[in-house]
C-alpha cells in the first residue's frame, strides 16, 4: 500500500534516537531500529548518506548474504554479521520489515508482504521531506560511491543519466570507485560538465608529478557550523579493476596525507571534520586508529546495512547498506569545536510505502524510455529464487556460468565476486534488464583460455587472502570468484597459500600438471593463461541461453566446503560462525 507525502512526513517526526550528551559514545544499543520512520532531530547539523547504489534508479529486490564469512578475528563484528548473527545484534525482531531490509530470513514471503525496496523517486520523496523539517541550510546530502555503474542504464548511458539522478535528488557531495572503470576521460567530463555535486578525493593522484585529480576536501557551512567533508576513492581500484583504466592515476589510502588534510581544514576553522570513503565499512574502522581528528567516517564499498553507528576512538563510522534501499541520516549537535550530541536513523527506502517524488519519477521514466522495450523484454522464467551476494555461491551466478560454460565449451568457469546485482523471487519472468543487472561493466568479455592444475590452486589462494586476510587494510573488497566445474574445502583460518584443500575438477582430483580449459570474465585472469580467445559479452551470451533454455532452477546447494566455521546457513555444506 501507499501512505501519503503528508502522513509520511508526520510519521517521520513522531519521535526520536536522541542520546543525551554524556551518553552519546556509550548507549548505542538503546536505539530502536524498529522505528521504521520515526526521527527526534538533534542540534543543527544534518548529514544524509548514501551508498553504493549501482545504478539502480528503480525499485528492486535485494537479498542480504546468507553467509559473509571473513578472518575469524572479524566474524561477528559490524561489517560481518548476516541472519540471526545480524538480528541479535542490532535487537531486530525476525518477520519484521527490518529483518526483510537486514538479512535473506524468510526473504520470499517477506518480499511478498512489503515489496521492492529503493528507486531514487522514493529516496528524493524521504530526501526532500527531511530538508522540509530541518531547513536546507541545516542539511548536507552526500554519496559514497559505486553509484554510476551496475545496470544497463547506466552502462548505456556512460554513466550520465544517473548523474542527472543525483542531481535531481540534490546531491551535495560524493567519491568514487567503480565510477572510475568508465575511463580517467569520462570520468573528468562528467565531474566537471554534468555533476552539480563535488566530486572529492584526497587519495588520487597523479603518478608522475604527485598532483591530486580532483579537490581533496570542501569546507561547507552547515546550520552555522563549519564542517569539512574529505575523500577517499576506493584505495584499490588500480588492482580490483583494469588498470588501463586509470593508468597514470595512483589510490592508495594514503593516511599520512590524511592526517594532513585533517589538520589542514582543522587549521582553517572547521568545526567537525567528515570522511566521505569508500575504503569499506571494516577498512574504515582500522582508519579511524590510524588518523586523529575525524569526527564521522561515511563508509561505503562493502554494502552493509548498519542501523546504528560503530564508534571507534569517538569516530562515529556508518555506513548505509546498497542498492538504494537505505537512505542514512546522521544529526549532529555541535558546540565548541565538538560534537555533544548526535542520533542515526538508517530509513529503509520501502518504495511501497513512500511515495514516489513525481518530479524524479517522471526523469527517471526520460532516462529509460529510450530503452524500455529493450530491457522489458522478458527472456524467460526461474523456478528459484536468483539472487548474487554470499561468500562463495550464488544462484544468479550459477546461470551466467552455466551459460558461458555452454557457450567457451570449456572444463572450469569462474565468476567475479561482485557484490551488485538484483534478486528474483521464484516464478519471476527474467527481463534483459535482469540479466544487464548482474554483468554491466565496460569490460564484459568472456574469454576461453588454458591454465595448469598449480596454477588454478594459486589463483584461489590468492582471492582468498583478499577475502578472508585477517587485516582490513589488505582485503581488497568483493566476494569470493565462484567456480562451475570446480569444487573446493576451504579453511578461512589458515595461513595465507594454505586454505585451499580437495580440490576436484568435474568430479576428479585437481592435477597440478595438467592443462585445463578455462572460460572467465569481468577481469585480466585470461593474461594469466596460454591460448586465450575473447568470446561474446557475459551479459550476450547470458541472454540467449536463457531464451533458449526457457526456464532455469539452479541449485541452491554450494560447491564449497567451509572446513572451520559452524553456522548452519543453507548455501553451503560449510558452516559460519
């Protein structure tokens, strides 16, 4: 159902996740993410955040991890908690709207009773009415990156008509990450020709020379405070994405410089010094002890949805989830250089129960109407529900690979680890815009390619010491690359080179000597290869098997065997803590 822009703004100041002063780095757990749109404003500063929205401009459905593993060091902290781990510890009741945003706990039924989730016309409608309470002089609206890229419009579009999004949603400030995979020269004519926003980055610079790309911090009045807003792209980027893309650009996270720009704006009178980031929500936390003298960090990369704040050496850390579906609000109160008071609300963005801003609804109708009949074409039917985040499996990437294993006529096929995409529920006709969903990037060939047994081994050793490495500071983001015609044990704990065993390739040990046919994509894995052979697009050959095939039911059972966690989640015969 659909409540009205006034009942909704009535229902968003009925009452308040205030904490008084001498409590504000103490009694987090009282707060009530229950209260699904209530909100008692505090002090004069109001910063709304949002985060790696991949292009998703409409509703969706998008199911939290069913298992999101890491070093056991990180196991149940903020940034790995999922299911019931996840819901004990934020205090959310299971069957609510709340646990159908939070975790994949009976997500189908769920999804059945509230619907989809996001669209940028629901997020301006929340937006909008949040400026109307406080005043716009008392709000600063910033984004986190992985904005740009992630579905066709925005890949089609090179990435303009979700700018022209964010400006219609008044977005003030943003960093980037996969924005950059569009090239260092798109990159520059959307910033500094189409953007209305500040595009902000400390830890992107030049190679030769040192100079920075873009401006490392802006200094906004915010509500009579001065509040000064750094950045950091994602640190990674060179080394997670092509680097041709960025050649003659460096990342790095750059903490010395940092300390820097703290001090810097901190010498120039601001009040209350912010990171926009997209380092991730875990790498933000181990900043935090690094750089003295930031007050918030706005994390994103990792797409975590934290209904209450991490505080780390009086550093507030959020983070607002993915995909649209969250939009994040943070009120400060500042007095004498020092934040005294402050409340967080993480709003779902439920789209059936706010109504859509006309005005960026009717833009985001332009933006796709040259499109629609394209991407509305409905290519076939699933039995099952298809949906891409987990550690190690997930169904929607166990039909692309069955696709391009059909298509390369190849042994093994490995899938990158992306953590964007859409859900479907069973039953649910599959769309090309679906399929674009999961697989719009500007690199999306698929290559057929030979590697050795040893050289297969290494490979998934080293994914996953990006993945499960026990310090933030070298995980590089993303899940872990899943494999068709390869199945594995795995023991996170282990030391680095040593936690991948049983490795069997189509029912048969993994020979170290022998040459495997082997098809991938989104990646330079085929460099690492003999004989490689670019194919078709991932996202080609993925439309024509499903019209071919008509009807897909991938098994929900993982093929990797977790050896030193205990969870009981349903993907895998492994268990989590």
């Amino acid at each position: 159902m659909n409540i009205s822009r006034r009942e909704l703004f009535h229902l968003a100041a009925i009452a308040g996740l205030s904490l008084a002063a001498e409590d504000v780095f103490a009694k987090l757990n009282d707060l009530n993410p229950e209260k699904l749109f209530e909100f008692k404003p505090v002090g004069n500063v109001t910063l709304l955040h949002i985060c790696d929205m991949h292009a998703h401009l409409k509703p969706l459905y998008w199911r939290e991890p069913s298992t999101l593993i890491s070093a056991r060091e990180l196991i149940g902290t903020p940034g790995f908690l999922c299911g019931k781990a996840f819901l004990k510890y934020y205090g959310i009741k299971s069957n609510t709207m709340r646990a159908y945003f939070d975790t994949y706990i009976g997500f189908e039924e769920l999804a059945k009773k509230y619907g989809k989730m996001g669209g940028v016309a629901h997020i301006a409608t929340l937006v909008k009415q949040i400026k109307a309470e406080r005043g716009n002089d008392k709000v600063l609206f910033m984004d986190s990156g992985d904005t740009w890229q992630g579905t066709a419009i925005g890949l089609f579009t090179k990435g303009l008509a979700v700018v022209e999004a964010q400006n219609a949603l008044g977005l003030d400030i943003m960093v980037g990450h996969w924005e950059y995979t569009y090239g260092k020269d798109r990159v520059l004519e959307l910033v500094n020709k189409h953007l209305k926003a500040e595009f902000i980055s400390q830890n992107v610079a030049d190679d030769m020379w040192g100079d920075l790309i873009f401006k490392p911090y802006t200094i906004r009045e915010v509500g009579g405070v001065k509040v000064a807003v750094i950045g950091n792209s994602f640190p990674y980027t060179p080394i997670a994405n092509p680097k041709e893309f960025t050649e003659g650009w460096t990342f790095g996270i750059q903490p010395e410089r940092l300390q820097k720009f703290v001090d810097e704006v901190r010498s120039k009178g601001a009040d209350v010094v912010v990171l926009l980031s997209h380092d991730g929500f875990t790498l933000d936390q181990a900043l935090a002890k690094m750089v003295k003298g930031i007050d918030v960090i706005l994390s994103g990369h990792t797409h975590d949805p934290a209904p209450k704040p991490v505080i780390v050496n009086n550093t507030i850390i959020v983070i607002a989830g993915s995909h649209g579906k969250y939009l994040g609000r943070l009120d400060l109160e500042v007095k004498n250089k020092k934040i005294t008071n402050f409340a967080y609300k993480l709003y779902p963005v439920a789209s059936n129960f706010i109504k859509p801003d006309k005005e960026v609804q009717d833009l985001v109708n332009k933006l796709y109407e040259p499109y629609e009949k394209q991407l509305s074409e409905v290519i076939g039917k699933t039995e099952t529900i298809l949906y891409k985040r987990d550690t190690f499996y997930s169904t929607f990437d166990r039909v692309m690979m069955d696709a391009i294993k059909e298509e390369a006529d190849c042994e093994i096929v490995f899938n990158p680890g992306y953590r964007w995409g859409t859900t479907l529920l069973p039953g649910d006709n599959i769309t090309v815009d679906d399929v674009y969903s999961m697989a719009a990037i500007t690199y999306p060939d698929v290559y057929r390619f030979e590697l050795t047994g040893a050289q297969i081994k290494n490979l998934l050793e080293d994914v996953a010491d990006n993945v499960f490495n026990p310090n933030p500071l070298y995980q590089q983001g993303g899940d872990m690359s899943r494999t068709l015609g390869l199945e594995y044990a795995i023991k996170i704990s282990a030391p680095t080179g040593q936690r991948i065993s049983d490795i069997k390739v189509n029912g048969k040990d993994l020979d170290p000597n022998r040459t495997y046919v082997v098809a991938s994509w989104g990646g330079n894995l085929y460099k690492m290869g003999k004989n490689a052979k670019k194919l078709r697009p991932s996202y080609d050959i993925t439309i024509d098997y499903i019209k071919r095939v008509k009807v897909v039911n991938p098994p929900l059972k993982s093929n990797v065997k977790i050896l030193d966690f205990d969870c009981g989640c349903p993907t895998s015969e492994g268990k989590c803590l």
